[in-house]
C-alpha cells in the first residue's frame, strides 16, 4: 500500500468512528496544519447513504462542523504568510550566499 493510500485508509477509518457508520463516501478533505503541533486535523466532506453531504473534522484538535469553512480561511492566510516568509528567507540566503 502506497503513502497515499495508506493516508486514506487511516482518514476512512478515523471518519467512520465519527460517524459510527461505514456507509459514506469521502468526496474531498484536506489537512488543517497548526505551526509547532503534532496534532494536526482533517476537514473531510462526505456524502451518506441518503444522499446527505456534511462536513466531518476528525484529529487531535477541536473544530466543529459548524466553524470549519472559517477555520480553514483562517489557517489559509497563515499558511500564505508561512510560505511568504519562507520565500523571503530563501532570497535571503541566496544573496547572502548561502543557498
């Protein structure tokens, strides 16, 4: 099994003992990344039997359904921030001769 299947292994697993059900579809997540923790999470939408679309957060840190869409615009300006930061090091260095 591949990284990546085994990443969507674990996340089937870790939905379906929040839902208590097996009978879901995942139709997309993504990892919500906290700077300096190891507990990172997984907004995860899944489609159920019925047809119902929701919102699922499974991981270490507590994000409700109903904030995920302002939690993930949140964590999104700090990963820009993150990646601009690391862009301007990365100029840095190169003037500096250093990378």
């Amino acid at each position: 099994m591949g990284e990546e299947e085994a990443r969507l292994d674990s996340l089937r697993k870790r939905v379906e003992f929040e839902l208590r059900t097996k009978d879901f579809e995942i139709v997309a997540s993504a990892e919500i990344l906290w700077s300096g923790w190891e507990c990172d999470t997984d907004a995860v939408i899944v489609r159920l039997a019925d047809g119902t679309v929701k919102w699922v957060v499974v991981g270490d840190v507590d994000v409700s359904a109903k904030t995920v869409v302002e939690t993930l615009r949140e964590r999104k300006v700090a990963y820009e921030k993150a990646i601009a930061d690391t862009e301007a090091l990365l100029e840095v260095a190169k003037r500096e001769g250093l990378a």
